[in-house]
C-alpha cells in the first residue's frame, strides 16, 4: 500500500467532492417498500414473485405511499432478488 506523502497532498485534494449530476430523490413510501422487503422474508418473497399484490397488501395492515411512477416501476420489473430489485429500481427509475 502506498502511502501519500505530506507534499502530495494538497488543499484540493482535501475538499469534498461536488456531484455533477442532480440525484433524484425517492419517496418514503419507496424506502419503507424496501425496509419492509428487508425485514419480513414473507413480503420480501411477495414483492420479487407478485410486486402489485405485495403493494396492494401492504405491510403490518400499513399501505404504501407510491407515486404512479414508483408503482408501475416495481411491478414492471422482475428480479429473482432483492438486490437486483433495488438495482433495477436504482437504474431504471434515474434514466431519462
């Protein structure tokens, strides 16, 4: 492993680094989708194999707070895991 000398560094290198490109933020109801998908392996299950029932069901009787384009997001994608779900959330939902 190499280790910077004192000289190498420098005040910019020190700076925090600036996104260039504007994030798209998620909704609470998509965060709490997932939370629920991580926590109960029931819902989880659920999501991958019938995402529209999975949100039309809920969580703990709790229903999700979806914008149309969340809903129709999820229940179009098909994953056989959670991560890849969420990848594919990730990726689709920040295309333009």
């Amino acid at each position: 492993m190499l280790a910077a000398s004192p000289r190498s560094i420098t005040k910019r290198s020190l700076q925090p680094q600036t996104q260039t490109q504007p994030q798209r933020t998620r909704s609470n109801g998509l965060n709490r989708v997932f939370a629920a998908a991580v926590v109960n392996r029931q819902f989880c299950d659920m999501l991958l194999k019938n995402p529209r029932e999975a949100l039309k069901n809920g969580y703990l009787g709790e229903t999700f707070t979806l914008t149309s384009e969340e809903w129709e997001l999820i229940a179009s994608i098909h994953a056989e895991t959670l991560s890849d779900l969420a990848r594919q959330v990730y990726t689709l939902g920040t295309a333009d």
